[in-house]
C-alpha cells in the first residue's frame, strides 16, 4: 500500500470522511549556511523524506489537528482572536493559518492529519516540510488555486509562520526549496531576490546524510543570537559603509579595511558569511564545469568556518566530518543546516556508497558510542497536492 493510500485509510478512521493528500519534502544543504538570513546565497536540495498531511474541509472554523509523530490532537478555533503558540508541534500549522488570513488569503477549517517521516531536530527542515504541506492543504482545501500558486509568497508567508508564531527568527531557504526543489538538482538560490536556478548533482554523485542523533535546539536562542550578530555587524559597519543593507552587500576587502568597527566575536561572524557567500557562488560555477573537486574543497571550508568562526558546530559533527574525509569515495563533507547537532551533508562517488555508509556508521558509533542514521536521498521534487481528488471507498 503506499503511503498516500494508508494514510487517507488511517485518516477515515479518525475523521469518517474522505481525504485529500498533500506532501512537502525536507531539505539538505549543500553549501551556503546562515547566509539566507543575510540575504545572501544558498545551495539546498530537497530530499526524499517527507512531510505528511490528509485533510479535510469542515464547516466551521476549527482547526483540528492530529500529529501521528506525537500521538496527539489539537484543536483551535480560528475564529477566535486569541490563538496563542505554545511551544508545541502544532505551532507550526496553526501559524501557518493565521499567517495565511493575515495575507489576506481566507481559509476554511479543516481537519489535517499530520504524517512526517523527515527525522525531527536533525537540522533537515521538518518544520519547513510541515508548514508547506500545511500550507497546500489549507489553500487548497479552502478552494484556493493551489497548482498556480505563487510559491515565492508561499514560503514568505511560511517563514512568516516560523518567525512570528513559533519565534524562530530563520531565514527563508527551507520553505523555498521545498515549494520549488526539483529532481536531480540542487538549487542556486538569491535570498534577496529570491531569483533561483537548479544546478545538476552529476550521475555519479550520491548525496549522503550523515545523522549524528545529537538534537540541537534552534529556538532556544543560538540561532537567534547569530542573527542578531549579524545585524549588529551591519549597523556597526554601515557607519563606514552607508547605504549597506545586509552582510551580503559588504564585500571581504570591505570587511578587512573597516575591521576595527567591531568586536572580535562580531567580525568572525561576519567574516564568515561574507565569506561563505563567495563560496557559494564558486561552488555552483564549479558544479556547473564538473569540478567536483572543487566543490568537496569548497564544502570543507565551510564547515571549517561553520565550527571556527561561525561556532554553531558540535564535537558530534567535526567527529562525523572528519571520519567522512577518512572514507573512499568522499567528494566533500560539511554540517548541514542550523548547526548544534543534526547532520552531516556528504558526496560520494557512488561505486562507493555502501561501503562509505556502512564504515561511518561503525566508525562513528565507536567513537562517539552513539548509534548514527545514514541516509541516501536523491534531490526530490517539488511540495504540492498528491492526488487532488479524494478516493472513496
Ligand atoms: C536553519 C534555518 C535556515 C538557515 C539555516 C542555516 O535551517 O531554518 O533558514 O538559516 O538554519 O543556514
């Protein structure tokens, strides 16, 4: 049976009506951390893990949720003016639908019943996925066109969600490449203009996700700390330099004449975003010619400035790098993501997938006596509705 199937069987059960079903991939990230913020550059990919949803319209305007993941139903009404988050999965759907009204767009209540199948806190954007696919279902169960959509105003209105009800200041790469990845690519992303352009991970090449199962929590303040480091690095610099908007508009010849403006901590943070940007932009052109080498280079003084001048690595994922590196067949290792635990992100030639997976895994869990997840995930499609009719029956 597949998972469309079971799930509007598993939804029958609860709801004892019809459902449509809706999905929304996770993401890796190739290169391009804690840039987006900055509006600067990224390079993700979706991945062939996704979130979830089966809904159906009521007539009222509740919201009735149940998470499969956490074995629980929410219910709120979005009548009511006095929706409040609470710290709790269902943050992320119940934002998604205030933050749908606030733009205007009218929804309907609805009954959803949430499947994720992207590990949770593992830095793979699983609280992207489920905003998405909220999303879809929301609109779509409201009588929204929801195939001409505009995708770009989907994820603002998404990231809108993450930022303002479940007080996560991130940036807008998650929800974007999973309203718009496509099969076999990864994606050149502008997240200032939001101009993208999908770039092919070459045929031999396997993307490789390497779980370290330590759980970061985002939310709890780091992330948000670097952000405003990085604001504070452009108020401090525009002094110097006026009319600079983001740290993507400094350039690193910039950065060094005008040093003396900030704090240590403040111009290592900075360094490493005006930084990574140019790598970005190095590592797709380098994808494009069939460097390979060059992007594994590339990869790796990410992480390196991820851990040193960023700090948002773990001892958990320099350990998950630095046996990556040791393995044959590694093209390039890096964290992915937010950082403080979760993933790994690895090429590898794929005659050697297998024995790279199985060697990490044995590796790892000696060293850190902890027992790791690896992935394989070719870059996935596109989030959306997954059939638009319900079946009966
Ligand atoms: C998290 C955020 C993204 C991005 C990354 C770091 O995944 O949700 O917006 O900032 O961290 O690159």
């Amino acid at each position: 049976m597949t998972r469309a199937s079971s799930l509007r069987e598993l939804f029958r059960s609860y709801f004892k009506t019809d459902a449509q079903i809706f999905r929304a991939p996770g993401r890796t990230n190739l290169i391009g951390e804690h840039t987006d913020y900055n509006d600067g550059f990224v390079m993700p990919a979706a991945i062939g893990a996704y979130c979830w949803i089966a809904g159906s319209a009521r007539d009222d305007r509740r919201l009735v949720l149940r998470s499969e993941n956490f074995d629980e139903a929410v219910e709120s009404d979005l009548a009511s003016p006095s929706l409040r988050p609470t710290k709790s999965w269902s943050d992320y759907p119940i934002g998604v639908a205030v933050m749908l009204e606030r733009a205007g767009l009218k929804i309907r209540g609805a009954n959803l019943l949430i499947q994720g199948e992207i590990p949770i806190g593992a830095g793979l954007s699983s609280s992207a996925a489920i905003e998405v696919a909220t999303a879809y279902a929301l609109l779509s169960l409201s009588g929204h066109d929801v195939i001409s959509v505009d995708r770009a105003k989907i994820a603002r209105i998404c990231q809108q969600a993450e930022n303002e009800f479940a007080g996560m200041r991130c940036g807008i790469m998650d929800q974007f490449v999973s309203l718009n990845g496509q099969e076999g690519h990864a994606l050149l992303l502008d997240c200032r203009s939001l101009e993208f352009e999908p770039v092919p991970i070459p045929k031999n090449v396997e993307l490789v996700i390497c779980n370290t199962m330590v759980k970061h929590s985002l939310a709890s303040g780091e992330y948000n700390r670097r952000r405003a480091d990085c604001e504070k690095a452009v108020r401090l610099l525009s002094s110097a330099l006026p009319g600079i908007r983001a740290l993507r508009d400094v350039s690193l010849e910039q950065l060094a004449r005008h040093k003396s403006l900030l704090p240590e901590v403040i111009y290592r943070r900075a360094l490493h975003v005006i930084s990574e940007n140019a790598r970005v932009i190095e590592a797709a052109d380098s994808l494009k010619r069939g460097d390979i080498a060059t992007f594994g280079r590339l990869m790796g003084e990410s992480h390196d400035s991820l851990r040193d001048l960023y700090e948002v690595s773990c001892a958990e994922l320099d350990l998950m790098v630095e046996l990556a590196n040791k393995q044959k067949g590694t093209l390039g290792a890096r964290m992915t993501g937010g950082g403080f635990g979760g993933c790994t992100i690895n090429l590898v030639d794929s005659r050697f997938t297998e024995e790279f997976r199985k060697n990490i895994a044995r590796a790892y869990e000696y060293a850190a006596k902890l027992t790791p997840e690896i992935y394989v995930w070719t870059p996935a499609g596109l989030a959306g509705p997954v059939d638009a009719e319900p079946v009966s029956g």
